[in-house]
C-alpha cells in the first residue's frame, strides 16, 4: 500500500486532517504528525517518515510559509521528487517550491468532490503509484535526493571607502558581476530589484535564502582610494552557511570590468557551469564608468510608468556613449530609456525625432552586441499595439539573447495578455517572478494573470496577501479593488477600499470612477447604472474612443449587445498608429477574459477583427484561450469576419 505524508502548519490542523481522511478512503495509507510515538525523538521519526513515503503532500498557507518545519519537510521532499503541493489560502510556495505545480484549494475544508481536491488525489495517484517500479526499473536507491539546480543572489556589495556618495558605484559593480554571470552562463541569477532589497544586517543568509529561494549567495564589499579599487567577494552556499570560496581583486579602475569577469568566472567555476568569455568591452575612463553605473542605479530605482527616472537617466548616458562609442550596455540602456520616455508621454519633441533616437541607440547597441536583449525589448515598444507579430517577434527575439531578462519576460507576458493567450502570459510571468520574487510588480503580474486562466479565487487571495505585504504599494492596491469589484469579490472589496484614502490625487481620480462603477454592479441599481452609462455615452459622442475595459463594464450592466453597438461607434485606429505614444488606458486583454459578458455574443469577433486580433491568431495559428470558454464555434466565426471584412476592403468594380 502506498504511503503518504502530510505537512501542514496548525493553524491548518482541521484542513489537514480532512486532507488525511480523503486520501485514507482512497485507500492510502496516511502519515500525520499525529502518530508520532511518545518514546522516539520527533525529528528522526520525521525524517525517517518522509524517505519512506512515496509522496509528501504539503499544505500551504501563510503560517506554513513561515514555519520551519514546513519548510524542512518540503524541502527533502522536493530533493527526492515526492512533493505535492495544496495551497489553502492563495499562499504561493517559496522558492524553490514554487518551480512545482502547487494546487490552489482556497477555502477547501474537506469536499472530497472539490476540483482542486480531484487533481491533488490524481497527482498522488501518479506520484505514487509510479514511484516505486520506476525506481525498482533503474536501480536506483529510492532514498536518494535528485540534483537541485542552483539559484545565485548577488548581494549589494558594501562600500568600505570614505564616501558615502559611492554607494551608487558598489552596487554598480554588483549588478554588472551578476549581469555577467546571468547572461554568460545557464546558471539562473535572482534580479537585482530583488536581491538589492537586502543591505547591510539585513544580509542575513537565513533570511534572504527563504525570501528568494536562493541556494547560494555572493557577497563582498568594495574599497575605492581614488583611480584604485579593491573588490572582496565572498561565495556563501546557503543551507549550511559555508563560505566556497573568500578572495580579493585589485586593480585600477580601467581594470574594473577584468575584476568583475574574473568574479564571475570564480562563481561559475565554483557552481560548476561553463561562463561563455564575455565580450571585451572598451574600457571607460573613470568619469564615463561613474556615469554609467549613476544611469544604472536611476533606472533600477525608478518606474518609468509612474515617474521620470529614466528620462534623467537618458544625459548620463548620452555622455557616456559620446566619451566610448563601442560600449554596448550604455547603448543598450540608451535604447530602453529613450523607449520608455517616448512611450510614457513625456517625450517633449516631435516623435519621430525621439523614435529615431531609439532605433539608432538601439541597433548600434545589437551591432556591437548581438546579445543586447534590451535593444530589441526597445525596438518592440516602437511598434503599434495592432502590430502583434512584429512585436512578438522582437520579444521572442530578445528572450533567445537574454533568456533570464525579468524585463523580456514581463512584456512576453503582458503581449500575451494582450492577445488572450492567457496560459502562455502567466507562464512567462511566473518566470519573471522566479527571477524577481520580491518585485511587486512581477508578484502583482502573477496574480492578475490567474484570473484570466480561470483561478478567480487564487487571484484574489493573492492580491490581498500582495497588499498585506506592500500596503503601500497603490498599484496593487488599485488593482485589488478594481479586481474584487469588477469579479464580485465583494468581502475583499469592502476590506481595501478605506485603504484608498492613502492614493494620491489623480490615482484617488481613477479610483472613483472605479468605486461607482462597482457600486452599481453590487446594488443593481437601475438608477446607479443609468448615470454610469450617460457617462460612457458622453464620453463617446465627446472623444469618438470607447476604452476597452468600458466595453466590459457595459457588458457588466447586463448590456452586452449596447456594449458592442458603442464599440462599432468608436474609433481604434489608434491601435496602428506607428506615430504616437501608445494610450495608457488600452486593456485589450480584459474583453477576452473568463467574465467578460460581451465575448459570449458572436459578434464580438468583429471587434477582434477591427482590432487586428482576428488576423494573427489566424495567420499565426495561435489562437485565444477564449475559445475554450464561449459556447459558438469561435475559430469559425474568426473566418466568417475576416471574409466579410475584406470584402468591406474590396472596392465594387
């Protein structure tokens, strides 16, 4: 009889046990902590418990994630390919567990018929029943860990000079070590907004191994006495807190990019991958080095969305490539700030000036460096949004050059999104959040993109343990409320929207338009929703544009045909435009999800086809994931417009 352990946090304890008892009637034979001999010391019986199961179902929640027991049970279940995962609450596995499917079962209390309870007996079924006659076919020792791939977090290296202004410079040399190493090797590397969240005390090894899931760190300081620098860098394995390897590097700072590939290739020597030899860069005089390494810190600590970071960045960089005209990053980050300034609106000269800025920053970037991923991530946001494939292939592009690049994995996934391939966005976006796990934006990307695969619950959860975390992140806030209301979440509406008191002017703007529409969906007040669509009308006659988001409010109010009758009045032309910054309040993924009223109706495929997304998923036989959720044959009537659609072109002879 196959055998199973369960591990669970008490809190827990009742869910547990249901889980205990469901598995028992599926004629397994249960191990709970509950049997536990008096006589034996706990630990060894555990650790004996789980070598001898043939699969170890953890129950996660957000005390799990906190206790250490949980994390040590899991932790040898995942070393010997035993671990299945049931989340009750919306909690996401820490790394590295969160590289294993975890079921979510959120507010499961014992329904054995439950779907996500059905997929969790039918892992254990093909866990444990192929277990044991794979292992007795090759001979191998059932008890025996499989590899753990390892995951690197460089650290903010410490500044040891007399400066305190060098702070920039340390963690400068920092990221181009981990830059180094990321993309000269196949060894994965946690992006720097993560790990560069841990300074000074907060270093502890403990503490950032169970935020990140890192299984080693690299660490070291930095001392600079005028043109010299002397860099000490420390290879730590996480699990039992050695050192693998403690050494210094010296030189002058025409020397510097020799120091950091000579750290890189320690790591990569220690870690046992191949590092490919990094191009030879131009060397930079130490005022252009200081520059570029200022650009690079202003760009990691801003938000091109909300403030004007990389636009300050875009002079620095400039000097830089006027001084060394062969240094492919500033170049490359040259082409991502010019992008992102063109894009956000705050571009202040004509925009073919600033697109040929991009273009020029960009493809001299790819010149000098084929590998410059950004540079295509750049090339990408000067396409329109109906612009699908090129786009696609600019981003695909980017990822075979840059495969670890949070930044090309974040647009893939929103591009996805934007074409309703829901499943393909949330994957890239859980491999952007493996890189980046304590990134609110790339937590928040997961979340929202759960919805659109059908895990309404999981996406909710999710975002207010996300607010419970960054309380004061708005975009997360603005993004629960909007989610709750919108979906009908009524309860974790009403938890987060006094929280909106702490938005700022325009986004408070925002948010009560919001607010009254959610307002109107709860009370189903004829009234209510009268005025909210006398100001969707108004807003059409006035601009000619009806926001795509607004087309599913309509549909919302239970008018999904009025909804489609004002779309045909609107214009989109916009989406084409190659001459102009793109709309910020653009959501083309929001029509294609599970909810959306409108996308039940037929006709809702002419509007795909009047936005472009009827021809690429047509010729680039990657179709929506709604097709899988609407009851007409959708691939049908993509045809059937596309057709009448051309004849509209086809002048009459």
């Amino acid at each position: 009889m196959a055998q199973i352990f369960i591990s669970y946090a008490r809190s827990t304890a009742e869910q547990a046990q249901a889980a205990a008892r469901g598995l028992r009637d599926e004629g397994y034979e249960v191990w709970i902590d509950d049997a536990l001999p008096a006589h034996r010391e706990f630990s060894v019986v555990i650790e004996e418990k789980l070598r001898e199961v043939d699969a170890v179902l953890v129950v996660w929640s957000d005390d799990a994630r906190r206790s250490r027991w949980v994390l040590a049970e899991a932790d040898l279940a995942h070393e010997q390919g035993k671990l299945v995962q049931f989340s009750l609450d919306g909690t996401i596995p820490p790394f590295p567990f969160n590289r294993v499917h975890c079921e979510q079962g959120t507010g499961w209390s014992g329904d054995i018929t439950a779907a996500p309870w059905r997929k969790i007996v039918a892992s254990v079924e093909e866990l444990a029943g192929t277990c044991a006659d794979a292992l007795q076919g090759s001979g191998q020792d059932s008890g025996s860990p499989t590899s753990r791939d390892p995951l690197l977090a460089v650290m903010p290296f410490d500044n040891f000079s007399a400066d305190a202004e060098l702070d920039f410079f340390c963690d400068g040399i920092s990221e181009e070590i981990q830059r180094t190493v990321a993309s000269g090797s196949s060894l994965k590397v946690v992006a720097r907004a993560s790990s560069f969240q841990f300074r000074g005390a907060d270093k502890d090894t403990a503490r950032v191994a169970t935020a990140l899931g890192a299984t080693h760190l690299l660490d070291g300081s930095v001392r600079r006495s005028r043109n010299r620098v002397r860099i000490s860098a420390e290879l730590v394995e996480c699990t039992t807190r050695s050192a693998v390897w403690v050494d210094g590097f010296d030189g002058d700072l025409d020397d510097v990019f020799d120091l950091q590939e000579r750290i890189a290739e320690k790591v990569a020597e220690a870690l046992k991958v191949a590092l490919t030899p990094a191009r030879k860069e131009e060397a930079l005089d130490p005022a252009s080095y200081e520059a570029y390494m200022r650009a690079r810190g202003i760009m990691a600590e801003g938000d091109p969305l909300f403030d004007d970071a990389y636009r300050e960045a875009i002079p620095l960089l400039e000097r830089v490539v006027e001084t060394a005209p062969s240094f492919a990053p500033a170049w490359e980050s040259l082409a991502e700030c010019r992008a992102w300034t063109l894009r956000s609106g705050r571009y202040d000269k004509a925009y073919h000036i600033g697109r040929d800025g991009v273009i020029e920053a960009a493809k001299t970037a790819l010149r000098l460096d084929p590998k410059s991923g950004g540079a295509y991530v750049a090339l990408a946001m000067l396409e329109p949004w109906g612009a699908y494939a090129e786009r696609e292939a600019l981003l695909l592009k980017a990822l075979e050059v840059s495969p670890r690049d949070t930044a090309a994995l974040t647009d893939m996934s929103t591009f996805c999104w934007s074409v309703g391939r829901f499943r393909d966005a949330l994957r890239y976006a859980e491999r952007a959040c493996e890189l980046n796990p304590l990134m609110p934006s790339a937590r928040l990307n997961v979340a929202q993109m759960r919805a659109y695969v059908g895990d309404i619950d999981i996406c909710v959860a999710m975002h207010e343990q996300l607010h419970k975390q960054w309380p004061e992140n708005p975009g997360i806030l603005i993004s629960l409320v909007n989610t709750a209301g919108t979906l009908g979440y009524w309860d974790a509406f009403d938890r987060a929207v006094p929280d909106v008191s702490q938005l700022n002017e325009w986004q408070s703007r925002d948010m009560r338009a919001a607010l009254a529409f959610a307002q109107a969906v709860r009370t189903k007040d004829p009234e209510l929703i009268d005025r909210r669509m006398t100001r969707y009308r108004e807003y059409l006659d006035k601009t000619g544009h009806l926001q795509l988001n607004l087309v599913v409010s309509i549909g919302e109010f239970g008018l999904a045909d009025e909804a489609l009758d004002m779309a045909e009045r609107a214009s989109y032309d916009f989406v084409f435009n190659p001459d102009g910054a793109r709309p910020s309040a653009y959501f083309p993924g929001t029509i294609m999800g599970p909810w959306s009223k409108v996308l039940q109706l037929p006709r809702f495929v002419h509007l795909c086809t009047r936005l472009g997304f009827s021809d690429y998923w047509k010729s680039t036989d990657k179709w929506p994931d709604c097709e899988d959720w609407v009851e007409y044959d959708f691939r049908s009537e993509v045809e059937a417009s596309l057709k009448a659609a051309q004849g509209e072109k086809t002048p009459a002879p």
